[in-house]
C-alpha cells in the first residue's frame, strides 16, 4: 500500500505542477480549444481520483470498518496484497489530509452552485422587470430569445431552465442580419456545450485551492476557451470575417481593441478571427483526445494493481 500511495502523489503533483505550466505555454489550444478543454478536465479527473483513491485506501488502512467495507467481497489473497494490517504515522497524517481537502471540496462546489442559483435568480427576476410587456392575448412565456430595450448593443445567454438568449435592442439596430446571426450561434454555442457547468466547477476549484497551479489555470484558461470554441462555433456557420465583425460592433463601446488587460481577451479573439490560426490535423486531433482520456486511468490502474496481480 506504501507504494501505491508513493505512486498516486507522484502522479498527483506531476499533474497539478509541471504539466498545467507547459500547457499553458503551449500554442496549440488557440487552435483546438474544444480538445485543450477536454485535456484541461482530464487533468483536474486525474488529480481528484489521485486523492480520492488514496483517501480510500489511507482510511481502509487506519479504520478497521472501512477496510471491512472495501474489501468485502474481495478474496483475502487480494486484502493481503494491499498489506493494510497496519498503517504508519505518514499514512494517519495523508489521510486525515486528504479527507479536510475531499470535506473543504465538497463545500466549495455546494457554495458555488448556490451561489449561482442565487445570481441566476437575481438575473432572472431582473430580466422580468426590464423585459417589455407582451400584447394581450399572447402566452406569458418569454421563449429561448428575449429583446430588451437598452441602446448599447449586448447579447448574452441565460443558463438554467429554461435556456434563455437576450439581446438589446441596441445591437438589433447595429448588427446585419448575418452579424447577428453569429452572434446568437455563439450563444447557443455556450448553450448546447454546457459551458456554464465547466465554469462553476474551475471557479469552485480555484478558489478553494488558490495555490494549486493547475486549479488556479484551470480555470483561466476555461474562460478563455469557451470563448475561442464558442466563436469558432459562430465562424463555422457564419464565416470568419462575419464573426469578427459582429465581435467588433457589440464590444467597440467597451473598448475590444484597447490594451486593457480585461478587453485583451477580446482583442485576441477579433484578430483570431481575422487570421485563423492552422487547425491541427484529424489524426492528430484524435491522437491528443484518445491520450488525454487515458490519462485518468492511471490512478486507478494503479490502486487496483495490486489487487489484480494478486488473483489467481
């Protein structure tokens, strides 16, 4: 069991320190964010089954109950393979660890998520207030689009149930037809992929886990590839240049093309956009994905190894 745990650390650091450091640095995200979004999520699965398994088998190891419940159905040549008849003092010590991290975890996505609903709700009742009202005769349910009348061009997209998408009336009036159009496959872009679940959990993480690279570029680096998967979804439909432009009308009062560190993001999408980065090939793009899959299955190959190398 030592040399379990020994392994699952080196596994977990290696992956919560170094890794996230060279990816970042790495050029091929900006091309393939959708791909560099699901690396990102295998490395935050391969660091929490790290802890996750080690906490399971650090308590088997100090409380008697707990391994009676593990290994219950195991037969007692794989109970001994694991050797957790005693456990050191550095493995009381990992697990109680572990155990205030899987609590302190635990509550941080519990915060996240009320706290969200709460802002949701908030949004929700303020968009009712603002929202013009429908003629008599017509349902009450506002649907998926909702226009309100505000004279700075905006659009954005409303998550829960139902989804909603809102635009001002500031941007009906500034955008063409086809900018707007982009505009609104962008939003359902966020929509369909569900990126509002991939930014309450890289939130919920970073700020329970501050110091821990990996949480912490986890999430800066999903806001900023939604946003690349999002556009390329609109440029797909809508082509580059439409994108670009409708990017460029709906941010130019907010100043998408100043130096200021929160509209250099937008900066970065609009010249993206003008100048499509070169995709990486199919091959190599399944190549990247089959990888990063495998990769959570490291720290389960090995807890059960020991067990597998003890079965007749």
């Amino acid at each position: 069991m030592t040399y379990c745990l020994l392994l699952l650390s080196v596994v977990a650091v290696t992956a919560a320190v170094p890794v996230p450091r060279l990816l970042t640095r790495a050029k091929w995200p900006e091309r393939e964010p959708v791909v560099a979004l699901w690396v990102w999520q295998c490395l935050v699965a391969t660091v929490l089954l790290c802890c996750l398994t080690a906490l399971a088998l650090g308590a088997a190891a100090v409380f008697g109950t707990v391994r009676a419940q593990l290994f219950a159905p195991a037969p007692p040549a794989v109970t001994a393979a694991y050797d957790l008849s005693h456990a050191s003092p550095w493995t009381t010590v990992l697990t109680v660890l572990l155990a205030c991290g899987a609590a302190w975890t635990t509550a941080m996505l519990a915060r996240e998520l009320v706290e969200a609903r709460r802002r949701r709700a908030g949004a929700r009742a303020h968009l009712r207030d603002r929202a013009p009202d429908l003629p008599a005769g017509l349902p009450e349910g506002r649907g998926p689009l909702l226009v309100l009348e505000e004279e700075y061009p905006d659009a954005w997209w409303m998550p829960g149930s139902p989804l909603q998408l809102i635009v001002t009336t500031g941007a009906l009036q500034r955008l063409t037809d086809h900018q707007l159009d982009a505009v609104l496959t962008h939003e359902r872009g966020h929509a369909r992929a569900r990126h509002d679940w991939l930014l309450h959990l890289s939130a919920a993480l970073a700020a329970g886990f501050p110091r821990v690279p990996l949480f912490a570029h986890f999430c800066e680096q999903t806001h900023r590839l939604v946003e690349l998967s999002a556009d390329d979804t609109a440029s797909r439909r809508c082509g580059h240049l439409t994108t670009a432009l409708a990017l460029i009308e709906l941010n130019q009062h907010r100043g998408v093309l100043s130096c200021s560190s929160s509209h250099r993001l937008l900066g970065e999408r609009v010249d993206r956009l003008l100048e499509p980065p070169p995709r990486l090939g199919r091959r190599h793009r399944a190549l990247t994905t089959a990888a990063a899959s495998l990769v959570p299955l490291v720290p389960l190959l090995i807890t059960f190894a020991p067990g597998l190398t003890a079965l007749p």
